[in-house]
C-alpha cells in the first residue's frame, strides 16, 4: 500500500476529523482512510430492480401503449 502525506491542512479539519475519528471509534488517521475510500472509491452496482425501483412514475400504462401500424417497415440493411 501507499502513504499519503498531506500537507497544510486548516486546523479546524484537523479537529472535525478527529471529532469525527472518535464518534466512529477509530483514529483520525483510519477515519480519513474512510472518508478517501467513500469518496473515491467505486460506486456499487444497482440490482436490476433497484434501478427499475428508482425510476420516477412518469405516465400511465396507457401512455405507453404500442400503437400498431399498418404501414410496411422501411428496410434499413440492404
């Protein structure tokens, strides 16, 4: 693994990061390993159906009714 120095940070971080540490039972240097991996760390994948869950009621079934044509496809390959 990487170390990471980082430098010149305002005091007041330094103290809501070690509030912040101690609320969580960790120290502050295990807390901020924990905010950079929440922050930069890979998104997780949605479920098929938490996708479906999270999408907005926009309509009703009838608004999406398939409307059948009588009118010959154009062809498209050839």
């Amino acid at each position: 693994m990487a170390n990471l120095l980082v430098r010149d940070v305002d005091e007041a971080l330094v103290k809501t990061l070690k509030q912040r540490a101690g609320k969580h039972g960790r120290s502050a240097e295990a807390e901020h390993r924990a905010i950079l991996a929440a922050a930069l760390g890979r998104t997780r994948r949605r479920s098929f159906a938490q996708v479906l869950a999270s999408m907005p009621d926009v309509g009703t079934d009838g608004d999406f009714a398939r409307v059948e044509s009588r009118r010959k496809a154009p062809r498209v390959f050839g």
